[in-house]
C-alpha cells in the first residue's frame, strides 16, 4: 500500500515521513505504523493507521484512550485518537492514534551484540514493568511487548512505543515480560548464548512464563517488586561489637539468674550478719538502691563488721590485701564526725537552691540578650537587607551539619535536564540567568494545568550544572521570586544519565532564599537542581529558578 493511499483521510496536521515496521495484522483489520511529523507542534509523532476506519475500529480507539490518561515514562504517551468516518475519501475518515516518537537504539538492537549487565537487565524490566503495572491498575492490558518496540532511550530511560497495541490481555503482558526477561539474559541472533546470571532472574522469567497453576506471577506489579530487590545471599552478617557486647552481657545476667533461682535459700542463725556480696568494679549490675538520707560518699559505705572471732565470708575486691576489720578500724572515727556531717548537710540543702537561683538568672540574662540580638538582626533585614535565608533544619540532637560550607563553585555551563519530557524545550535558552548573579533574572519552567505535579504529564525537571571538574561540595543555595515549589539537590559524575544515577544530596521547599546544605561533603562535578513540584499561578502551576550557588567544602 502506497503512502499516499494508505494516509488518505488523516488530518493536514499529521504528515508522514516513512513507514516503520510491518503491518499488523488484527481481527477488525490492518495496523499500518508510521513516523510522522506534526506541522502544528513541529516535533515527530508516531501515528498508527487502522483500516478499515469506523466501528470496526472502536475497541482499539477506546484503548488509546485509557493509554491517554496514562503518566508513566515507561509507555509513549498518546497525544490524539480518532475512529473516523469509515469513508476513506472524506477528511477525517482514517481510524488512526498518535504516539510519542521515542528516539533510541531497540531491545532487539541492542541485544544482538549478546547478553545485558545484571544491573542494566534489572533496571530496563523494572521500569518497563512498572508501566505495564499502572496500565493494569486501570484495566488496560497494553499488548506489543516486542524486541522490537521496547526502545532504550539515550537518557538511561526505556520506552514502550505503539501503546496500546490493537489487542493484549493481562496474563499476556506478564508471559511477554517474562520472555523479555530471558531474551535480555541469552541475547539474540549470533550473540545468543544459554541462560545465565543471577538465579533470581532466571527463576523469575521462568516464573513469568509458565502455564502450571499456582507456578506463575499472580501480577506484573509483582514482578517490578521482585526486579526491585536484591537477592539476599551468603552467611547471616555479625553483630556489630556493642551490640555483641549487649547479647553477651545478656547471657551472663540470664547465667546468675538461673544460679540464683537454683541456689539453696542461706539459713542465718539468730544474731548472726548476713555475708558480705562480692563487688566488682565495672560490672553490669546496676548499684543496690541509696536511701535519699544518705550523705556519705559512696566509697565510704561499707558492709556491718563480722562479729568477733569469724572469719569475713567473702572478698569485697578482687585480689583486695585488706578486710573488712581493716577498713572498720580506718574508718572507727566516723561517729565521732556525725555531728560536723550533719551541720555539712544542713549547709548543702541551703547552698543548692541558692546556687540554681543564681543559674536561673545567668540563663535569663543570656537569652534575654540573644532574643535582643536577633530582633535586631530581623529589623535590619526589614528596613532593606537581603531577605533572610532559610535552610535545612538542624540535625536532631542540636547538632549542626558536618558540612561546613566554603567558597562558591565557578559554575562552568549549565542546561536543562527533562528525561521524561517529549522533548519540546522547556526555556533552554534563558538557563544562563539562573546563575548570572543577578537575583532579577530567572530560568523558568513551562506552565502546566491541572496540576502541580507538571500537569501528571512527568515526575520534574530541573537543571545540571557543570562545574569544570570534580569538586567537594557542601551545599546549594537557591533564590526564587516564586516562592512554595518542592526541589531536590542531586550530583553524578556524568551529566546525561538517568535520573537514579544522580544521587540525592539535599531537598526542601524553596523560599525567597534557601540553603539546601549537605549531611556529609560530596564529591562531585554535576550538580542537578531537580524540580519535583510547581506553584500555582494565574496561567497554570510552574517555578523557576532565579540565583543558584553551589558551595565548596571549607
């Protein structure tokens, strides 16, 4: 079929460029695929013709639909669907739906040169299957989980193209997954070798694919969970040296009670004292109780004296040369000093209060200063100063960050980093003004409706910045004249991979001027200011940025 005829009834909007891959035979027809351009948006499109047009193509129309309200970088997103007229000669009478165009090399491509990574493997199916998972969660079973249209986008992304396919049921989603799984393990055509890698992921495309009852997945959210964790392997590791030290403190404790309790009961004579415990310096019992009377120090409390003639039934300290008549007679004077420690006491019980009084004092005159301080300082601000800046709260226990800031970064080049955007500009070229040094200047975001979540149209944007080399970093500034969007600080060593290969360094919500200061220094060259959610406005929800610092570690 020529591309002339074959476009006949599309929309002026929709021009078709070349055809990619074969047609698709379904029972209501034929599904013809081409990359097309859209004159209106000028951006590249893939549209899907269904011939014939009319009611023999309404189940897959409304699948495109469902597809439409879908919000996941996993599946191409549908921008347009139309059933047609049926009447191939009129305008509007092709049955066709407009997809995403993903650019990127093919799971088949890719896998023709033999076997992906363990950890490329677990992060291309996980993500794809979290798409298929939220496809199932609203009834729509996707279909066409092909080599072929599972495309790896050059950002570390992957993308499912011609969503939904003309059919699919659940259970078939999960058995193509599984037969990705193992595709991504073996490889394809001259670099296929048997299955090999992780058990784990041998077992779960097995799983995936099997008929047997009770053997298969009972979902593919299911199957992202498994994909998402890490299998848990070798010996059971040590307990760390205090928490050893508590178990085995707990089972010499758990050792004299069992001796406790099967120890025969003392039976003293009348008269007699009862024996004297051994004490042992830094051992785990905790101290016999103190009456609240007792002055005496505590190294000056000893056990009755033995009477007369008997030998002391047990050392007080290990190795210890004295007895206990020794220390009675070190110690036979202490009656003699009841009466001076008794006038010692009443001395103690009237120097405490007034001692805490005059503590009570020194405080309130020390905070009384610092309140006057920071009015001050907030006055001056008022009167015209720079705003006051707000950063992450202190850590818990009062403790400052163990980041002390430095200098500021010489900021190299910047650009704007939208992996799961369509790839229309978001203000590209204004991201110079977002690190000029001029607080009235700002890069801005698109606006968006519906929500702040960018329109549920992708998870954020945001902007990498280069600092020329490696650096250690203590924190990020930012100032904004848009004041209540959420933002995330991430660094990498590259500025082109995937969101997860920046990792997270600091987030919070902005102000006029926020200090977003790192929990330990980072090491690194790009440093991603990563907006999660946007501001309502007149127009719609959007943010921008209008100063970013990046401070080094003093």
């Amino acid at each position: 079929m020529s591309m002339a005829s074959t476009t006949t009834g599309l929309p002026d909007r929709y021009r078709p460029l070349d055809q990619i891959g074969p047609d698709e035979t379904t029972p209501t027809g034929v599904i013809q695929s081409w990359r097309a351009k859209d004159r209106v948006l000028n951006r590249d499109v893939a549209i899907r013709v269904h011939v014939p047009a009319g009611p023999a193509a309404h189940a897959w129309i409304t699948r495109a639909l469902t597809a439409g309200g879908l919000a996941t970088p996993a599946l191409a997103m549908v921008y347009d669907a139309s059933e047609g007229s049926g009447d191939p000669q009129a305008p509007g009478g092709a049955a066709y739906v407009v997809n995403e165009w993903i650019d990127g090399e093919t799971l088949a491509e890719r896998l023709r040169s033999g076997p992906m990574p363990e950890r490329d493997v677990r992060l291309v199916l996980r993500r794809l299957a979290e798409g298929v998972a939220e496809a199932h969660r609203v009834g729509l079973a996707v279909g066409g989980l092909t080599l072929e249209n599972v495309v790896l986008r050059p950002n570390g992304l992957v993308g499912l193209r011609a969503v939904p396919a003309a059919s699919g049921t659940v259970h078939g989603d999960i058995t193509a997954l599984g037969e990705l799984l193992e595709a991504c393990l073996t490889g394809v055509g001259p670099g296929a070798r048997p299955a090999t890698g992780p058990s784990d992921l041998v077992a779960l495309a097995r799983r995936a694919r099997s008929t047997e009852p009770g053997q298969g997945l009972s979902s593919v959210a299911a199957m992202a969970s498994l994909l998402a964790e890490r299998p848990r392997t070798g010996p059971t590791p040590p307990l760390p040296p205090n928490r050893a030290e508590e178990a085995e403190g707990g089972r010499r404790r758990r050792g004299r009670d069992r001796r406790a309790e099967g120890a025969a009961p003392v039976r003293l004579e009348p008269g007699a004292l009862p024996p004297v415990p051994p004490v042992r310096p830094g051992g785990d019992d905790e101290p016999p109780a103190r009456s609240p009377h007792d002055t005496i120090a505590a190294g000056a409390a000893l056990p009755p004296a033995p009477p007369a003639g008997e030998e002391e039934p047990f050392g007080v300290l290990h190795g210890g040369g004295s007895t206990s008549a020794d220390r009675y007679a070190d110690h036979a004077d202490l009656d003699e000093d009841d009466e001076d420690g008794a006038r010692k006491h009443r001395l103690a019980v009237v120097a405490l209060p007034l001692l805490a009084l005059l503590v009570v004092i020194a405080l309130a005159w020390w905070i009384g200063s610092s309140v006057l301080s920071v009015t001050d300082a907030v006055d001056e601000d008022i009167d015209g100063s720079t705003p006051p800046a707000t950063s992450a709260p202190v850590a818990e226990g009062g403790e400052e960050p163990a980041v002390e800031p430095g200098a500021a970064a010489d900021i190299a080049g910047a650009q704007v980093y939208d992996p799961f955007g369509d790839g229309a500009p978001e203000n590209d070229d204004a991201v110079p003004l977002s690190y000029d040094g001029d607080p009235a200047t700002s890069w801005p975001t698109l606006t968006y409706r519906g929500s702040p979540a960018f329109g549920n149209l992708k998870p954020g944007v945001g902007v990498v910045y280069d600092l020329g080399s490696p650096q250690d970093l203590a924190g990020v500034t930012v100032q904004t004249a848009r004041p209540g969007a959420t933002v995330e600080v991430r660094t990498a060593d590259t500025a082109d991979g995937a969101l997860d290969d920046f990792a997270v360094a600091a987030n919070g919500t902005l102000e006029q001027r926020t200090e977003l200061p790192f929990d330990d220094t980072v090491t690194a060259r790009y440093v991603l200011v990563w907006l999660t959610g946007l501001v309502d406005g007149p127009d719609g929800f959007s943010a921008e940025l209008a100063e970013v610092e990046i401070s080094t570690a003093g």
